[in-house]
C-alpha cells in the first residue's frame, strides 16, 4: 500500500485540521437540526403550579377516602367551576369539590381530582362512585421541568422535541454553532451542467448535485461554483471563487492524467496537501489538504467514489464544524447473504440494502458495484464495512455497515 493513505488516518488528519466554527443567534423554527451552542437552564418550573391532569372534580381526599358502596356514593357540593385558563376563586372546604378542567390549576384546599367518569354531577353537587388515591390527576408544580435546572445541555442536536421544550421555555431565540458553507466544483470539459445544451459526448454533470445534497443533509450550506474547464487557469479561478467558503470540494482532476491538474493547481495556490491516494475501493484517488486557511478535498469525479468519500471524510470534517458530538454514521451489526473476496490491501465499501428478517438484520449487496453505478446508492440503505486485512466474506458471516437511512 505504498502511498496509500489508510482511511483511520485520513479521518484523524482531517479531523485534526478541522475547527467548530462559532455560533449565532436563530429563530426558534430555524434552530431545528442545528446543534445547541448554550446551556438552557429553565426560569421557572413546569408546570408552573400544580394542575389537573383530567376533566373531573377537584376534591379533598378525606372526603371520599372512604370505600363507598355503589349504593351510597360520597356526595359532595359543586361550589365553583374552573375551566382550563382560569383560575379558582374559592378554596374547597369539607363536603365541597370544584368542577375543573384538564390544565387547570388546582384549587386550594383540594388534594385529589375524580375524573368525570366515575361521578354523578347535577347543577349543585356531585356524586362519586369510585373513590380515586389521594393525589390522583394532578400533575405537580415543576413534573416536567424545576426552575434552574439545565434542561438541554450544549452540544444537543436540536430535535421537535428540544424545539417544543424551548418554546414551553419562551426562548424565540437561540444560540446554535453556524453552518458550515461548503463550495462544490466539478472539472472535466466532458462535462455539461444541468441548464446547457449538451450532445452525445458530454456527460450530464451529476456530482456537484449529489454532493450538494449530502452538504444539506449534513446540515450544511452548498455554493455550487459550476464546471471548470480542463485548463490550469479555469481551475485556478474556480477555486479561487471558492475560498469564502468554509471547505471546497473538487470532483474530478485528482487522478495521474495528462488533462488532470488538480495538483498543480493546488501547488500554486499555496496548499498544504497532506494526502493524494486513499486505500479504499471506490475513492482512492483523493487529495486533502488546506489553501489559504480552508480545507480543500479533491474527490473522484466517478460518481459512486465521490459520494462514497465524501461520506468517509468532508461529511465527518462539516459535523465537527458545525459541533456536533457524533461526527460518524451509526454502525450496526449485520449477516451478509452473500460472497464476497477482494486483496488485503484496501477497506472496500459495498453498497448494501440492510433488512430486518427472522428476528436479525441481513445485508446484501444492491447488485454490481461500479463505482459508475449510481444506481447501486439509490438502491442502498447502508455501506458495508470490509476492512483492508479481510480477503473473504462468506454467506452468515457478520459485517459491519454504516446505515444511511431507514432499515425496513
């Protein structure tokens, strides 16, 4: 594997020329997927004072803690009604209840809530069949959430449900680490983008859009810089026009031919490259270094390879810019139904469709695996994990795979 880049070292030296980026402020609803850049602590308890978890009767519980008989339920005098949003205005004494609603604060003088189904109301008083524990449908001050605490610690990913928390904690506003921006360039005069005439002998310019879509789902924000030509110039300047972005992502040129003058290119920018050639199968023409402060990363212009790398490695360097705590797909463990044999010199990623079947989850392969075939990532769930020393994978042995969306 001479000058060949193992992908655990690319991935800790790209890490370790990768900063967070800072923080800003956003709207509520802006804030979701973004990763929290503050500790919340709550200013006051929630609930906010003690309130009835059900429609019924707020009552004292020395009143109907007695087993009742059918025949002779507790009777109690209704003097008040509180629907949900008021306040009472009396206090429940011996032999009374008030008639309360789900979310209303509980009376003074009460300590129980009989819902309605197991009474008896007319106008003036009520009957209660069945008699409830003490305490019973009353949600207590501060259940949910007590006054100081810290709710939702920094570095959460911010979820509906943290989102509904901020709002229950009237934060319109919140601290979360910015987005990074990342700028896309294809390279190669074979190519034509998606709004140009183009002929038999051009080829529809797909990369810069696949990549762009993985920079969103990664949470990130995509600068599409267009197609370079196959000139030092054209590539030059394109990059140039990419070095306000946080990270530039070339796709194609990084290969040993006459027409690809990534390197170069690189070289008179003032890069610092730390790798060329990766051993992986399909991406191991890949450069990463930095020009002027930015990572740089030239990926494969194959458009399996370059979606495959940039999950390995500009996907994990945007999840520690944008500060999250878990910077690599999740992992699972799953039985392979296939065969599979390759040389102890490269980790290979096999496109796979991950299943639950029999209890167990099973992995096979979406069929040939090109790194041309765009159809094998369409297809996939999951990137299967063969690991350089492995030669054989046989049907029932277990491998890992990295999981890219939802197991059916």
């Amino acid at each position: 594997m001479s000058g060949l880049t193992l992908l655990r070292d690319a991935q800790k030296i790209v890490l370790d020329a990768t900063t967070t980026l800072g923080c800003e402020k956003v709207s509520l609803l802006e804030a979701i997927g973004r990763v929290l850049g503050e500790d919340i602590i709550a200013p006051r308890d929630n609930p906010p004072w003690n309130n009835s978890a059900m429609d019924g009767f707020a009552v004292r519980w020395d009143d109907i803690k007695k087993e009742h008989e059918i025949t002779k339920p507790a009777e109690l005098k209704i003097i008040e009604d509180v629907a949900a949003g008021a306040v009472a205005t009396k206090s429940v004494g011996p032999g009374e209840a008030i008639r309360i609603m789900t979310g209303a604060p509980v009376p003074d003088g009460a300590d129980t809530v009989v819902r309605v189904e197991y009474t008896e109301p007319s106008e003036t008083s009520v009957r209660i069949f069945q008699p409830e524990p003490k305490g019973m449908n009353i949600r207590p001050k501060g259940e949910d959430v007590k006054e100081g605490e810290c709710i939702i610690s920094k570095g959460t990913q911010l979820g509906p449900g943290e989102i509904g928390m901020l709002a229950i904690l009237a934060k319109s506003f919140v601290l979360v680490h910015q987005r990074p921006r990342v700028a896309i360039l294809s390279t190669g005069d074979e190519l034509a983008d998606l709004d140009e005439k183009f002929d038999e002998n051009k080829i529809v310019n797909s990369n810069s859009y696949g990549i762009a879509a993985g920079v969103q789902e990664a949470g990130g924000i995509p600068v599409l810089l267009g197609i370079a030509k196959d000139t030092p110039e054209s590539l030059k300047e394109k990059i140039s026009q990419g070095l306000g972005c946080d990270i530039i992502v070339l796709s194609g040129g990084v290969s040993m031919g006459d027409y690809d003058f990534t390197k170069v290119v690189f070289g008179e920018l003032g890069a610092d490259m730390h790798f060329w050639k990766l051993a992986i199968r399909p991406g191991q023409p890949l450069a990463f270094g930095k020009i002027q402060g930015k990572l740089a990363f030239g990926l494969p212009g194959n458009p399996v390879s370059s979606m495959v790398t940039f999950e390995q490695l500009v996907r994990v360097a945007m999840m520690k810019m944008g500060g999250h705590r878990q910077l690599y797909r999740p992992t699972v463990n799953a039985v392979f139904k296939e065969k599979f044999s390759k040389h102890p010199d490269r980790r290979h990623f096999l496109r796979g469709i991950v299943a639950h079947e029999d209890g167990q989850l099973t992995v096979k392969t979406t069929g040939p695996q090109g790194s041309g075939i765009l159809t094998s990532m369409v297809k996939a769930n999951g990137l299967i994990d063969v690991a350089e020393e492995i030669e054989k994978v046989n049907p029932g042995d277990m491998v890992k795979v990295q999981v890219l969306s939802r197991i059916t």
